[in-house]
C-alpha cells in the first residue's frame, strides 16, 4: 500500500486539509446530537461517514 504524503501536497491543498482535519471533531459532536434527537437513517449514515473520516485523520491514513 502507497504511503499518503500530505508534504508532497502543494501549500494551499496542506492548507485546506489541515482546516478539514480540525474541523471534523465539532462536525461529529453536532451530528451526535442531532442524531441523538431526529434519529433518521441518513442521520445514522451520514454520522458514520464522519466518524470514519475523523479516525482516518486521527490515525494519519489521509
């Protein structure tokens, strides 16, 4: 498996991945409680999606 190099990236795609990064935890907090209130499927769907994409961040896959 190729070893994703977020240094390798020009500065402004670095920029917006570190704004995505550190956007992602109020994200999930915010879907938690809506999904928490208004459960729906896509709720469901939409804060797995997050969830996922908050520990691929926390783990450094991306």
């Amino acid at each position: 498996m190729a070893r994703y190099y977020r240094y390798r990236l020009p500065p402004w795609a670095r920029y917006w991945l570190l704004v995505i990064e550190r956007a992602t935890l109020p994200i999930v907090i915010f879907q938690l409680v809506r999904t928490l209130f208004f459960p729906t499927t896509f709720d469901i769907l939409l804060l797995g999606i997050f969830i996922g994409i908050f520990f691929a961040f926390y783990f450094q896959y991306i």
